[in-house]
C-alpha cells in the first residue's frame, strides 16, 4: 500500500535554527521572547526618552504611536495566557507598567497597561505578588481618579480580581480604606457615568467590598452624611442625608434596561446595606431617598420582573434580582420610618406580584414525573434548590409584611375591585403556613368580617385554621 513519504531529515542548520526558535519561544506558546523585549523596551523608550528636551512644564505626549498601541494590544491579548503571563512578571512588566502609570498622561496607554495587569491578575501568584506590591498598589488605585472610562473599567476589573482572591482581598480591603477620596471617585462614577460596562464592574467592586468587610460599608455609609463644616446648608437636616443611597439609585436607573445582571448587583448592594441599622437608617431617613428606593424598587416588581405571560426561563433568570427586591422592601415596610410605604394602593399590586411569584416557584420546584412534553418549558432548576428556597422565604416574609399591614376597609376594598380573590388568598395562606400562622390567623379574622364566605372557605381548605375566628 502506498503512503506518503516521510519528510526529509533536517540538516544541521535546520536542526540549530529550530532549537533557537523553539529557545525564544514563551514557554509552550509559539510567542517570542524576542520580539516581548523589544516591544517593552520600546514602550520604555517611548515614556523615558533619553533625547527628550521637554522641560517639566511641557505638556506630555498624550498619543500614542500607532504601531506601539498595536504591538502593547498584541500583548494585552498574549496575557490571557499563563506562561505569557508569567514570563511578563519575570520581566518586571508590572514595575515598568507602574512607571508608566506614574508618568504618562496617554489614557489609551494607561488603559492597556491596567488591562494587561488585570489579566495577569487572574493567575494566582500573579496575583498575589502585584498585590503585595505597596507601591504598585498605590498607583493603581490612583487610577481610580481618573476621568477616562476605559482606564476606570480595567482597574476595576484587576480589584474585582484581586478581591476575589481571599489570600489577598484584605490587602486590597485595607488599602481602599486608608484612601477615604476613593469613595468620593466611586460615588461620583455611579451618579454620573452613563457607561453601562462601567457601573457593571464598579458596582461589582462595591458589592464584593461590601460583602467582604461590614465595617467598611459602615464607614462608607458614614462618610455618606455630610459633616457639619462641610458643604455648609441653611437647612441642617439636609447635612444629614446620606450621599451613598442616590448613587447607588442612579446607577441602577442607568443599567436596569441594559444590563439585567447589573441591575442584580445594585439591588445587591441594597440588600446588603439593609442588613445593617446604619444602611436603614440610610435609606428612610431623607424622605426623598426613602421615597424614591421604593418607587424604583415597585416599579421593577410590578412592571418588569415576574409578569404574567412571561416564559419560565426568564422567571429562572430574575430570581436572584427578585429576591433582592422584595428584601429590601420588606425591611423597608417594616421599618419604623416616618412614611408608610404600604399605602393601599401600592399594597396591592404587591400582593398580586408576590403571589404569582409564589405560584410560579411552587409550578417549577416540582419535578414533573413525565417529560414528555416540550422540554423548553421549563428551566432546568436542578441545583438551584438554595436559590429558590431564598427567594421563597424572602417573598413570604414580605408578604406578611404586607397582610399585617390591610385594615378592614383596605381588604372590603381589595375584594371589591377584584385585588383579592381566592385564588389570591389560598396562595397567601398556603405559603405563609406554618410559619406566619398569627398573622395568618389575624387576616382570616379581617376577612371573615368582610366576607364570611371566603374565610370559611379557606378555613376548609386548611384544616390547621379551623380553630381561627
């Protein structure tokens, strides 16, 4: 049988080229060492230029060179790769990039540099040497202040990095609480950036700084409250509303159309900032922050999220938003502030909102016992079990929250108008058993004065209220 011939050996000078070549090469890549040299020491060259005259009060290049920003995103894009990368930190790339971060006023070279050392960072050692770096560090957080917003993007993404890795998070915990100016940069780029990428990430930082260290988001909610002496007001009550709040709104206004996992981020941050007395207190006590948490917070819930017609697997992808929602706006309802955000006209459709939500979690948590109809009606929920039973537990509790709230006119109103029907109230007791069984019981008694035949129905329904009146 035929085949195809063996390739001819190689002659001596072929056999040497090839050992240099695969010498220069990056570790197992096809990358050359050569060619990595000359563009850093070009990049060097192109900061430090030994024949510049410039004196100090020159304006700086802010360019740059064509065919260098080509060959620096070649290597921003070899980084991703781990012997590259590594290969970079044996070079002392990040001390050169620190130089140029240091000295250059080039956004786009500021950019590259940052995004070069933020995909270096998702190595582990890497990452745990640039952290350790002190005046690196340093540096890099200045870049916080700057004002391009694809530099802002790329620093933020080498701090989520970094602050995803524990052996290092503290570090960078510590740093950003020593530079009390870096909340105003990030306050300031929530409330004014329009860049949806941007408050994405930034809103990542904040919410793993936040998730990382209480004490911080403390401070930060604290540093929130002008102080006396600052930003003087004729009306003092106005010194102490909190400044982190608004941002934190406005960012989620910004991303809510665009960016679904954005907008989980922001609601995120609010759910964290609720679990504390200081972040409550935040929020309820400027009546027009208050006010405008809850009207976002209703708008999403009533007009977006979880609406009827919606297919299951748009359900399966809110039930992280939705259950940071409904969070903080049963600790809002709860909340012993000077506004009653359960006024009867919001109060319903809330009802109508949590219901279905509980319907729909009861109608996706089954698995059917025959799959033989179309397998794209549902979402695979299979270790989601944790998620939903979040969520579930959340919506009840507001939903509690909410029936303790319904006077007797507010539910002969409800019933009237058609708010509240069976099907309604038999899911609300279904859930809310036997947990809220008082409350419970305390809106059957409602009920039953106003209409005597459908709390004797739900009575029936449930045999564990037969002792209720």
């Amino acid at each position: 049988m035929d085949r195809n011939p063996s390739p001819p050996p190689l002659s001596r000078e072929e056999e040497e080229d090839e050992k240099v070549a695969r010498g220069d090469c990056v570790g197992s890549t096809v990358y050359s060492k050569h060619w990595l040299f000359g563009v850093l020491s070009g990049l060097i060259q192109a900061v430090n230029p030994e024949d510049s005259k410039s004196g100090p009060d020159e304006e700086q290049k802010v360019e740059l060179d064509e065919e260098l920003e080509n060959d620096i995103c070649r290597i921003w894009d070899m980084s991703m790769d781990e012997d590259v990368a590594l290969f970079l930190q044996e070079f002392n790339t990040p001390g050169i990039f620190m130089g140029v971060l240091a000295k250059s006023k080039c956004s786009r070279l500021r950019e590259i540099c940052v995004g070069i050392l933020g995909n270096m960072a998702c190595f582990q050692e890497i990452c745990v040497s640039i952290s350790n770096d002190k005046n690196l560090g340093q540096v890099l957080l200045h870049c916080l202040y700057d004002s391009d917003p694809p530099t802002l993007l790329e620093i933020s993404r080498l701090l989520l990095t970094c602050l995803s890795q524990t052996e290092v998070a503290h570090v960078w915990v510590g740093r950003i609480q020593e530079y009390p100016s870096i909340y105003d940069s990030i306050c300031f780029i929530m409330a004014s950036s329009t860049n949806v990428d941007l408050l994405v990430k930034i809103g990542e930082v904040v919410d793993k700084l936040f998730d990382l260290d209480e004490k911080l988001m403390l401070e930060w909610i604290g540093k929130g409250r002008a102080q006396p002496g600052e930003h003087p007001q004729p009306d003092s009550e106005e010194q102490q509303v909190c400044r982190l709040v608004p941002c934190v709104l406005e960012a989620a206004k910004q991303v809510r159309s665009e960016n679904l996992d954005g907008l989980d981020v922001y609601m995120h941050i609010l759910q964290l900032l609720t679990t504390v007395d200081d972040g409550i207190q935040a929020i309820v006590e400027c009546p027009d922050t208050g006010k405008d948490t809850w009207n976002l917070l209703f708008d999403l819930v009533c007009h977006e999220f979880c609406q009827s017609g919606d297919p299951p697997i748009i359900f399966h992808e809110q039930k992280m938003v939705l259950a940071s929602v409904f969070s903080v706006m049963s600790t809002l309802s709860a909340s012993r502030g000077d506004q009653d955000y359960l006024e009867m006209e919001k109060a319903f459709p809330l009802i109508d909102s949590l219901t279905r939500v509980l319907q729909m979690l009861q109608r996706y948590q089954k698995k059917p016992e025959n799959s033989n109809g179309d397998e794209t009606e549902k979402p695979d929920l299979k270790g989601d079990d944790l998620h939903w039973n979040i969520l579930k537990d959340i919506s009840c509790e507001f939903l509690s929250n909410i029936l303790q709230a319904l006077t007797k006119e507010a539910v002969a109103q409800g019933l009237k108008e058609g708010h509240l029907n069976q099907q309604k109230c038999s899911c609300a007791v279904k859930n809310l058993l036997p947990s809220y069984s008082p409350v419970v019981a305390d809106f059957l008694k409602v009920l039953h004065d106003v209409d005597k035949t459908l709390a004797d129905d739900l009575k029936k329904s449930f045999p564990s209220l037969k002792d209720s009146t």
